[in-house]
C-alpha cells in the first residue's frame, strides 16, 4: 500500500490511500481511498481595530467617542468560511447619506471579514463578538464555528444644555401658493436663534452640527366649514452653523 498526500484543501491535509501496481516511475495503475481532511485543531480569531493593519483589541477593552468611524477586521487564516457575523450592541449607522431634500442612516454590513460602523450613543462595556462558521471536513462537509470578542467603552457629551431658541421679527406674506410666516426681517437678520453647550469627551474637542428633522409642516386654519393653510414652514428657509463645545 502505497500512502500519498492530495494538495488542494483549504484546512488541513488529506490523507490518500492507494493500492496497486506501478507501471513506472510517476505512474500508478491503481485505486485512490481518500479517508478524511483533517483540520487545525484550534482557530483563535482575532478582532483588529482600525482595518487588516490595525491594532488586535481581541479580549480588552478600548475606549472609542460616539460617532468615530469604528472599522473592524476578523483575523482567522485561511478557512473555509461558510458564515460570518458580527452582533454588536448600542446604536449604531453605517454612515449618513444627505441631500439637500433627503437623507439618512446607510445599511451597514455584519456579515463579511470586516464591519465599519458608527455608535450613535455613548454606553459601557459594549462587547462586540465575531463569530465564523468553517468547513473542517471536505469529505463530509463538516463544520465548526468559533468566535472571538472586543469590549467597548464609548464615550460621548455630557452637560448639554440647550436652552429655548429665541424668536426674532417676523412677518405674514401672502404669495401665489398661500399665505406664509417669514422670520427672519428685515432680510439678512435672523429669525430663530438656537444655542446650545456641552462638554466634549477628554481628549476631544469635536464640533457640533444642528440637524433640521422636519422637512415642512403646515398649519390650517378653520373657519365655519372652510380650511386653509394659515403658516407653512419650510426647511428650505433653513440653515444652520456648527456649534463648538
């Protein structure tokens, strides 16, 4: 009995067993056996911070700031993956898609070697695990699954304060498309003024931006059995500047 090995699986060697005669060198008139792939017997994945070159945060605990682009990158060889996943705790975006008349949060994908992510919120001992499923017998497609586990601290404003937005002059127009309350008069002063104060993360400076979440809103008035639009408010009549902490 002849004893060969096979190259080509990705875990791990196979172990071929031949029988029969050899007609000449290289050559062999005879029956392969292939009887089992055999696999590492530990895989220790590990969690890098910061892509493929980053900094291995696998089992600490590492302090990031809310809304810092989080990318994280699973270090586990050469499997043979059939599943990978990424829970990971809090509130989280992929990004923001903004357009001058729409926007918001991007999907984020929990499911590949790597995961970039944004935490929205601040919270403590955020455990985040990869978890990878790979084959470990190409004979029988046998499988076992391993995981590996970063904790974060995420830290965020504190102290905010926002106090009411002070009105400026205002004044009723009525044009072609209904009758509107403009602030902001004369031109170029201004007509709502928002302030707002909190103290960053040690080690933070960050620059705070205002967000306008409605997009327009209408106010009727009703008179007997009549409705009409008294105030419409438009974002695009809107702007806003960065606020530092």
């Amino acid at each position: 009995m002849t004893t060969a090995k096979a190259q080509g699986v990705a875990v791990g060697t196979v172990t071929a067993f031949a029988s029969g005669g050899v007609d000449g060198p290289g050559e062999c008139a005879c029956n392969i056996d292939v009887r089992q792939a055999v696999a590492p017997v530990t895989v220790s994945p590990s969690i890098l911070l910061g892509g493929s070159g980053g900094t291995d945060v696998t089992g600490k605990t590492t302090t990031v700031v809310a809304g810092q682009q989080i990318v994280l990158y699973a270090s586990y060889g050469n499997l043979d993956v059939t599943s990978r996943s990424w829970p990971v705790p809090g509130t989280i975006v992929g990004g923001s898609n903004t357009t001058p008349t729409n926007g918001g949060p991007t999907p984020i994908n929990l499911t590949g070697q790597s995961t970039t992510f944004y935490w929205v919120t601040s919270g403590n001992s955020l455990k985040v695990t990869f978890t990878v499923t790979f084959i470990t017998n190409t004979t029988t497609n046998a499988t076992a699954t391993t995981s590996a586990t970063a904790t974060f601290t995420v830290s965020g404003p504190t102290n905010v304060n926002v106090p009411t937005p002070t009105v400026g002059q205002w004044e009723i127009d009525t044009s072609t498309s209904g009758t509107e309350l403009n602030f902001g008069f004369p031109i170029g002063t201004a007509g709502i003024t928002a302030t707002a104060q909190a103290t960053s993360p040690a080690g933070h400076t960050g620059i705070y931006m205002w967000a306008q979440l409605v997009t327009a809103d209408t106010h009727n008035k009703t008179s007997g059995s009549t409705t009409t639009p008294a105030v419409r408010v438009l974002a695009s009549t809107i702007s806003f500047r960065p606020m530092q902490d």
